[in-house]
C-alpha cells in the first residue's frame, strides 16, 4: 500500500498543536493532526483555567482543550486519535509512523508533543491529582485555590524554588520538602526564597503519603536524616521535581538541549530539519504556559506556510 501523503501533519494535541492546526487549516494546508498518548495534554489534569485571555469567568481545563479542538475542526483539520511511535526525517519528504503500523509522508510537520510533569509516584498522589483535590504540578494555574492556606511544593529547582516563592505571596504558608540537605536551584532563587517569612524549607525530608479522601488535608512526611515522621495539615501538595519533554522519537535526527527539548532557531519556531517545526513546552523549558504554547503554534504554522509556499515556488521556477 502507498504511504499516505499531506502537506502538514501536526504531532501533539495541546494548545500548541490546536493552535497550530486553526492556522495552517485557514492556510489551506489541511492539516492531519495526531492527537497523542495524552489528547489535549496537560491541561487535561488541570481544574479551572483562570489566566488564559478570553475567559473572563475562567474556564476548565478539559473543557477549554475541548473548545480549542472544535475550534480545529471547524476549519476542517483532520483530527484523528493516535500516536506517532517512529520518524525517518533523513529525506526530503518527512516519514511519519502513527501507531507502528501506518506512515505517512509529510511535506511539512508541526512537533507539539509537550512535556509531561514528573510525579513522585505515590498511590495517594495520583488518587488526589486524578480527583482534582489539590495535587498539582502547576503552581500558577493552581496557587489561587489555596489562598491563605498552607501547602508543600517538593522539589530543590528553580521551579519549585519559584513556585514556593508565587505560592508564598497567596498563601499563609509555604513548605518546601527538599530530599537532600541542598538545594539545586540558583542562588538567587534560594536567596529568594529564604527572605520570605512564610517559606519553611524541610531539608532532607522526603513524602510518605498524601493525605485525604476527596481533597488533600495533610502530608504525611519522614526526615530521613533523624527518621521522624509527622503530618502536616495542607490544603495544597505541589510537585515541581522537573518535566520531561516528549522527544524520544526524534532524538536522532533533531537537535535538543542536555534536557531533551527540542531547540528551535532563534526568533522562530523552525528546527535543524528543513520543514520540522516546533511548538509549546516540547521546545520551552521556560515559560510553559497554554498561552505561550498557543503563542508558538501560531509560529510554527507560519513558519510552515511560508516554509511551503517558498519550496512551491523554487518547484514552478526549475
Ligand atoms: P530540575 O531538574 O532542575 O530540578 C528538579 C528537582 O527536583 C531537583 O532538585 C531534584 O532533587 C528534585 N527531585 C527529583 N525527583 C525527586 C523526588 N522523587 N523527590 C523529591 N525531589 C525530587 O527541574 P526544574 O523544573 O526545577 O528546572 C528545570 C530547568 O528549568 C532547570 O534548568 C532550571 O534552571 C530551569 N528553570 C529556570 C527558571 C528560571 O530561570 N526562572 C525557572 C524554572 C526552571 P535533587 O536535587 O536531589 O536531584
């Protein structure tokens, strides 16, 4: 069977990919996109989207994933669920497999495929965070739920020193659970972070619990240094022990950073690969936000259009 082939195939389901498959569709490029492992990404684990311009009232994560991929289809990009599990970007034309069974040669691909946030790993971490009842690994989309209560970010990076740091100005009180007796993140973060009052940093502690039936009520934690184990009451348990990029398939032909996400030329949403673009977290380790992922996947269908329409008029000149 010939190979299916289509001008833009757009890898990743969040507001990136969305955002990139509403413009290359109004391009006319007809856009095939993949939705991925996890469709709509990760604001799909996310309760009310407060910070997204457009919703005055808020919106819900899901439903606001929902609405970006009406919007998508509305335009008539082919949305079809699956995941891309090989590419071969050695050649002119860009082979992707979907589902290790079906390929597809494309002129132009938009890699939205996100990063994923890291867990701990606990029963009661994922019981909670799947009920929506104050796991998080989103500090600025979350914080505002718990002001003036207490919470516990874990983590020693700049993220969680960050996030310890936005917390501690809604909260009553912050605790930062770091596993080792030093923390990784710059020194100004750390700075940062013990000049607030209402920072307390438990070295060497690490989570042995998550408690609470519908919501997170407390936090069950073990010095590993003394082996005391008490609870502390939190309404709030934030994880911010790093993510990871979503870029194992295409290692071997994109140029990444030392943490695996992709690096895009300066100014642009273009990769080391003619007509491989990038777009949301899976190429930003910085901002992370839905509305900076949906920023660059405006780019990076740009970048393809016009990416198309150049290789077009090279191909009616020769
Ligand atoms: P990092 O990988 O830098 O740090 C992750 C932290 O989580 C480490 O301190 C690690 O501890 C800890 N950790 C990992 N697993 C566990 C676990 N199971 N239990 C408890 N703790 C754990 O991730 P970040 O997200 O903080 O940062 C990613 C990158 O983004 C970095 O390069 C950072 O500098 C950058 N960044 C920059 C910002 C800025 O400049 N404003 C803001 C945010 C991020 P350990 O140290 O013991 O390994």
């Amino acid at each position: 069977m010939n190979n299916e082939k289509v001008k833009c195939l757009i890898i990743g389901s969040g507001p990136a990919g969305y955002t990139a498959a509403i413009y290359a569709a109004r391009a006319g490029l007809k856009p095939v996109l993949y939705q991925g492992m996890e469709p709509g990404g990760q604001l799909m684990l996310t309760t009310e989207v407060e910070n997204f311009p457009g919703y005055p009232q808020g919106i819900m994560g899901p439903e606001m994933m929902q609405d970006l991929m009406e919007q998508a289809a509305r335009f008539e990009t082919d949305i079809r669920s699956g995941f891309a599990t090989s590419v071969d970007f050695s050649g002119d034309v860009h082979k992707v497999t979907v589902d290790e069974k079906h390929t597809i040669e494309a002129e132009s691909v938009i890699i939205s495929t996100g990063a994923s946030a890291k867990w701990l790993g606990l029963d009661s971490e994922k019981r909670l965070r799947d009920a929506g009842g104050g796991v998080s690994s989103c500090a600025v989309c979350d914080g505002f739920f718990h002001k003036g209560k207490d919470v516990i970010v874990v983590g020693a990076g700049d993220t969680a020193a960050e996030d310890a740091s936005y917390l501690a100005n809604i909260c009553n009180k912050v605790y930062i659970l770091v596993r080792r007796d030093e923390m990784r993140a710059s020194k100004i973060m750390q700075a940062r972070i013990k000049s607030k009052k209402n920072i307390e940093i438990l070295w060497n502690t690490v989570t042995e619990e998550v408690i609470g039936d519908q919501v997170v009520e407390a936090a069950r934690i073990k010095n590993k240094e003394t082996g005391e184990v008490r609870e502390i009451p939190i309404s709030g348990f934030f994880v911010a022990i790093g993510h990871h990029p979503n870029t194992g398939i295409f290692k071997e032909y994109i140029d990444m950073d030392a943490q695996g996400y992709i690096q895009t030329i300066k100014g642009s949403s273009r990769t080391n690969v003619e007509g491989v673009f990038a777009c949301g977290d899976v190429q930003d380790s910085t901002y992370r936000q839905a509305v900076t992922a949906a920023g660059s996947g405006c780019m990076a269908a740009l970048d393809a259009e016009r990416y198309l329409a150049e290789k077009e008029a090279m191909a009616v000149e020769n």
